[in-house]
C-alpha cells in the first residue's frame, strides 16, 4: 500500500490503497478547495480506496495532526479505530457530490481564517484536543475586539500563554503586552506600579516613574490572578476601567491609556464576587468575554505532543540531542492526572533531561518515583496491538534521528542526507513526514518557544 501524494497527512491530499477512483476523488477534493479559496497545504485530506488495517494503523500513528477529512472508498476503513480517532470528518461511499462539498466548506470553517494566525496560535498553544481546538478557534474572534478579556482555569494551564495569543492574534500586536502578578505585590506596590509614582510619593520615591499602563499604553495590560486585588485595588482598576483614567500616585493631574485589559484566575470570580471577596461591578467591567483553559487531564492526545516541544526546547537550551520518551512511559503519562497541569508536566520533563544518562527518558526519571499507573495497572497493560505500538517507536526513533543528524549539520539538508546515506529527495521526504524544518537548527533560527 502507498500513498499517492503527500507521506504524512501533514498538510495536503494524500491517498492510500489507490485506485482510479481514489485518484478521481483526490481531484475533485483540490477542485472544490479552490473553489472557496484554500490552498492545499492548508488541509489535511485523506482519501482511502482500500482498507489494509496494517497501514492505516501505521498512517494514524505517524501523522502529525488530525486528519480533517477521511474519504473512506471502502467500507472497511470503519474498523481501523486508530486511524478514526485522528479524522475529524469521515465521509463513506456511495456519496452525492453536495455532501463532499459540505465536508470541504467546514474544513474551511475550521481552519480559522488567516494562515498565520492559525500557525501562530499552533505553534504556541499546543494540542489537537477538541478542548484545545475549540480554544484556538475563539482566541481570534475575541482578538478582534478591544473588549477586556477573563481568562480562567487551574494553576500551571497557560493562562498567560493565550492572553499573549489574544495580544499578537490582534490589532495591537505591535505594541506593547505588560503582565503584571497582582498577589505579588503590596497595596501601595501595586497601585504604583500600575499607575506610577511623582518623586517623593513616598519614602522610596526618588524619582518619578511611569507605570505599567503607561507603558502598555495602546497595548495589552495582563493582570495575572486578578482575584488576589484587595478592595482598594480594586476600586482603583473600576475607575481606570470607566474612564481610561488615571492619577499616578502623589500627582495632581490625571492621565489617559488607551488599554485593552486581559485577567485571568483560578478561581471561578462569579463565586468570589458572591462570598464577598469581589466588587460584582468590577466583575462585570472584567468579564465582557471569557475563554476557559482546559485541564492538561482534560487534554486528550495533547500530552505527548507537548512532551515533544519541552524535549526539543531543552535539547536546545542545553545544546544536546533531543531526548524521546519511551513507549511505556507515553502510556503512563497519558493516564496521569497531572494536577500541576502543564507546568507540571514541563517542570518534569527537565528534571528528566537532567537526571537521565541515556537517549530515553523512563516512568521512574519522570515522577522520581514509582507511581501507580490509572489506580493499579502496570505500564504494560495500556499497551496497544504489535503494529500500533512498532509503528510509535519507529516513527519516534526517525523523529530522534533526524534531529540529531540536522544537529551536527548545523540545518544543512544535503549535508545531513549524505551522513544518513539517503538520497535528498528521500531525506526532504521523512522531514515533512515528521514536520521537521531544517531552519530551526541552524545558527541564526529562531528558537523561542
């Protein structure tokens, strides 16, 4: 079995088990894309003329993303759930046209609009989850306006991670975004850093100093764990809020910003509001739209996939090769709850890096500790069948392999093809498969997460 057109399901229309009429359908599929005005590689199309559960099996282990649409020609593609779990459209044959067409307008919809913002917002904040999809789907929506923002979800979700994404998602992308932790510091701290000070405001005050609304002045103010603001704050944030006004601390005069506020919590603000501890209008001025930051528990899929940026990211920082985590380990790491949520999860990540020797990092060197695995069961019993699991390990030692041979090439393609003793083509060909570029391993990349 073989794919006609793209390796991976990457990006593009890929086929398998291809017939005539597989190749007719993969047309019309770059037909109607044209028609409503995406390009190829801005859809991930498979189309199945045969089914050989071996390789679908193999097709959904290595694909990099969900599949958005699987054109299934056979009827037995129903039975490979592995490769059904990826597709978030499937359509089956005998099909009228106007059906296909439908699957291809909402794969439109989904796609959010601008190219870049899609990547952007891909590229950092991680996942395939429905839960995370859905969230990158609002962030440009409500970027597009300048009302204030609530974001809210448990420690260590990535709060910040989308207020950010809402700042660069808009019209104020080039201006600047000033985070503030508003339980770290004091009252009277707190006041003068957001609305600075006069000289000889008070003891320390030897000179004047703009604050930080200032600073974000036709920009994006984060106020982070805006919950922990004392009732004088926040009777100080309701008036700037009203206004855009303000008077830094010991001066006369009033000063305007023009400032898009985003908070964000943990705690839910509506019950805070009713035990007390929160002005309900100052709630109501904070909470014009809400987005929530699912639970790394709720993340179905996505933990791996993250595992994968924080190894890259400190393969990097630490100027080494990428580690990989083993089978065994993926599979316990997928049924932990990790209360620490994604903070948890990077934070033992390093911690592995660090105290593992060899290329793979184990369930001990994660958790520094035995941990029992979904209330008893050992490693092995989330294993899948032979060709599930073969097909994860093959697709994470070429993942493993190709970075550390683009590594000590310094990003030179034909260079590191000449070392694997592959033809470039082929070589090209397993980096699109596993959505390696090239450029992020040469000197001057741009390597920020």
């Amino acid at each position: 079995m073989t794919l006609s057109s793209s390796t991976d399901v990457a990006s593009g229309i890929s086929g398998s088990g291809c017939t005539e009429q597989s190749r007719a359908v993969e047309n019309r599929c770059r037909g109607l894309l044209h028609q409503i005005g995406l390009s190829v590689h801005e859809a991930r199309i498979l189309v199945v003329g045969s089914a050989d559960h071996a390789a679908l099996s193999e097709i959904a282990a290595r694909a990099v993303a969900d599949i958005d649409l699987l054109v299934a020609l056979d009827a037995g593609v129903l039975d490979c759930a592995g490769l059904l779990a990826r597709c978030r459209q499937v359509l089956v044959a005998p099909f009228e046209e106007a059906l296909l067409a439908r699957c291809i307008d909402a794969i439109a919809s989904e796609s959010g609009g601008d190219p870049l913002l899609v990547d952007l917002l891909e590229r950092n904040i991680i996942g395939r989850s429905e839960a995370i999809r859905s969230l990158r789907r609002q962030i440009p929506t409500v970027a597009a306006y300048t009302a204030p923002v609530a974001i809210s979800g448990e420690t260590g979700t990535g709060k910040e991670l989308v207020a950010r994404a809402v700042h660069y998602c808009s019209p104020r992308q080039d201006r600047s975004f000033v985070p503030v932790n508003c339980a770290a510091l004091s009252d009277d701290l707190l006041l003068a850093e957001l609305f600075g000070h006069e000289r000889g405001a008070f003891t320390d005050a030897r000179q004047a100093r703009r604050g930080l609304v200032a600073q974000a002045d036709g920009g994006t103010l984060f106020l982070d764990e805006v919950d922990s603001l004392s009732a004088r704050a926040q009777g100080a944030l309701l008036r700037f809020l009203q206004d855009r006004e303000y008077r830094p601390v010991g001066s006369e005069r009033l000063f305007h910003a023009d400032v898009r506020v985003v908070c964000a919590t943990n705690r839910d603000l509506h019950a805070w509001v009713d035990q007390g501890h929160f002005r309900e209008d100052l709630y109501y001025r904070l909470n014009v739209v809400d987005l929530t930051v699912p639970p790394l528990r709720e993340r179905h899929g996505d933990v791996e996939l993250l595992a994968e940026h924080f190894l890259g990211h400190l393969g990097r920082q630490y100027e080494e090769p990428q580690k990989c985590l083993h089978p065994l380990t993926l599979r316990w790491m997928d049924t932990y709850d990790w209360p620490g949520n994604v903070r948890e999860l990077e934070n033992q990540l390093h911690r592995s890096h660090v105290m593992c020797s060899g290329p793979s990092i184990c369930v001990p060197a994660v958790m520094g500790e035995p941990v029992q695995i979904g209330g008893g069961a050992s490693p092995s019993a989330a294993l899948g069948d032979f060709q599930d699991e073969k097909a994860r390990v093959v697709a994470r030692f070429e993942r493993d392999y190709l970075r550390r041979i683009l590594e000590t090439t310094n990003g030179n393609v034909s260079a590191a093809a000449r070392r694997a003793g592959k033809e470039r083509r082929a070589f090209t060909r397993l980096l699109d498969k596993h959505g390696i570029a090239p450029d992020r391993f040469r000197d001057d990349a741009d390597n920020a997460a």
